[in-house]
C-alpha cells in the first residue's frame, strides 16, 4: 500500500485552524509524525488532516518543530498493519481491530502486533446500514439475495458484515459483496448498481450525506435480539443511535451500532514525541470541534474509553498529570 504525505485541510478548518497560534521557529531541527487514516469518503480522513494541522501548529518540543502529516489508507486493520511494521508513526484504528491486532485474533491470527501501544480513545464510530428509500430493504434479513459493500476483504468492515450476517442467522453465500470503498460503494448506489452499503464512521459521514443530497435514502436499524447476540462476542460494539436530520430525509431516530476509533502508534515512537501530539490534541480540541463534528466528541476524560491494550508512555505521562484515570 502506498501513501501520499500529504496533508488535508478543508476551506473552514483552513480558515479556524490559522487562528491558532503556530510554534515557534525553532532552527535546530524538524521532526515528521504521520497519522494514517482511511478513504476521503469516511471521517478518518479529514480529521486526520485537521489533527495533522493542530499538532504542527501546537506541539512542542524542545529545539525541535514538529510537522505532521495526515495519509490517506484503507481504515482500520490495514492500518494497524502498518503500526506494526513500524511504517507509520501513528493511526486512527477501531477498538474492536486494534484489541484483536494486539492479541493475534480473527483477521491477526497470523501474528500478535504486541508492539501497539494507545495515544488516547478519539469519538464513536457509528455503523450505518445505508440503501436507497426506494430499494425495497428495510430490515437486515432483507439483504438476502441483494448485492452489499462491505470494503476490501480482511478489513474491519468485512468482519463486521460477517458477524452481522451470522447473527442473523445468514451467511456470506446469502449476499453478493461488494469491496468498494465508502466513496465507491456511494457513487455505485448513486447508479443503481449496488443496493447497500454497510459504512463505519463518524457522523455526518461525506459520502452518506453526498448520497442523501441527490437521493432519497433510508439508514437501515441495526437493533433486536440478533444484535444482542452479536454483542456477545463483539463487546465493544455500543448501542447507538442516528439523530433524526442527521442526513436528508433521515427524519426519524434510527437504532445502531457503534464503536470508538482511537488514536494508535507503536512502542519505537519516542516518548517525548507522544506526549506532545497527545497534549496538542486534548488541550485543542475545542479548535478541534470548531472545524468536525466529530472533533465535539473527543475529550480528556474519555481518553481511556475503549482502550484495552497498553497506553504509550507519552501518553500515559500526559494522563498522569492530568489525573487520567483519577
């Protein structure tokens, strides 16, 4: 997989992040940390871009600038890969994925990635089941013969669409999947080649509400005893709920799933380094929900939420001056 360094920087958080005060110019030295995030259709990939621009404005080192990067990916698992591989120095990663990367399970049995480490839990990731109104899908069972992305094999969202499916008492044979990615999957409904789409992300998600915005759409509930049983063996997966107005013609509350993404990196970043993205972040982050909704979800005192594999020194450090956990 290859990644651009490149960063993203949307027109309105262009114009509230130039408001922050940038570091100062320190001529001694310049030190890069990246952020792997997923496709432009999800959330991961412009409030990487948005962190990416509050940390090289904010962080601070001693004698050093630090820049940071923002690189477009292919979302969880894939991105956990990269962390341990040491390729990247951080990455947004789904609880559920970075739990079972660091163990060695489902799509890690090939190798623990035990050299993970957790920067701080970011904001929940909705699941959103998501067809056209006129699709004729109105429960889950009802994707039986109908054709379903659930993104590239092996990632987070296929497993999620398989558990999903088994819980429902289905199999993968019952659908014809589809690997597109968010946007893809979007342009492919747009067209009446795909009937669903299944999207974890952050509300509003770009691409579901760019589908809404020229067609009339139904979110899928994802609720019942079947998602009770899913959240058996899947724990991390929340309750959830989609506001009613959180897309065109979405004018009713619809029952779901969630989980929390957080922000990740491996046990060879330094630990000076960590504890100065991590204190840009959370001492930030109402600069952060000015320019991403998503940006109002993240806050200190959820910083552990969800985490359950070891914290990084930097970033344990920062919590412990601040009383994380108390």
């Amino acid at each position: 997989m290859t990644f651009s360094r490149r960063q993203f920087l949307g027109t309105t958080a262009a114009a509230t992040l130039a408001g922050i005060a940038s570091a100062p110019a320190l001529a001694q030295g310049r030190v890069f940390f990246g952020i792997a995030t997923g496709g432009t259709g999800g959330t991961y990939y412009p409030l990487g871009g948005m962190l990416a621009q509050l940390i090289s404005n904010t962080a601070e080192l001693p004698d050093t600038k630090v820049s940071a990067t923002a690189e477009t990916g292919n979302a969880s698992v894939a991105n956990a890969q990269l962390l341990g591989r040491g390729e990247i120095e951080s990455a947004f990663v789904a609880a559920d994925i970075l739990d079972a990367a660091y163990r060695g399970v489902n799509q890690f049995e090939d190798g623990a990635l035990d050299n993970l480490r957790a920067i701080g839990a970011l904001y929940p990731e909705t699941v959103q089941l998501v067809v056209r109104a006129d699709s004729g899908i109105e429960t889950f069972e009802d994707l039986k013969g109908k054709s379903v992305s659930s993104g590239s094999p092996g990632s987070g969202q296929w497993q999620l669409l398989g558990d999903l499916l088994e819980a429902h008492g289905m199999a993968r044979e019952d659908v014809s999947e589809d690997y597109s990615s968010f946007a893809q999957s979007v342009d492919k409904i747009k067209d009446g080649n795909l009937d669903a789409s299944l999207i974890t992300a952050g509300l509003p998600t770009s691409s579901v509400t760019d589908l809404a915005n020229g067609h009339d759409i139904r979110i899928v509930p994802l609720a019942g005893p079947a998602i009770a049983k899913l959240q058996e063996t899947q724990p991390y997966y929340a309750n959830s709920v989609i506001p009613a107005d959180s897309y065109k013609g979405v004018d009713a509350d619809v029952e779901t799933l969630a989980v929390r993404a957080i922000w990740a990196a491996h046990e060879d970043v330094p630990e000076d380094l960590v504890y100065a993205v991590t204190k840009a972040l959370y001492e930030n982050t109402e600069t952060l929900g000015q320019v991403h909704p998503m940006g109002k979800q993240i806050s200190l005192d959820k910083a552990l939420e969800s985490v359950s594999i070891p914290v990084h020194p930097g970033a344990e450090k920062y919590y412990t001056e601040k009383g994380i956990p108390e």
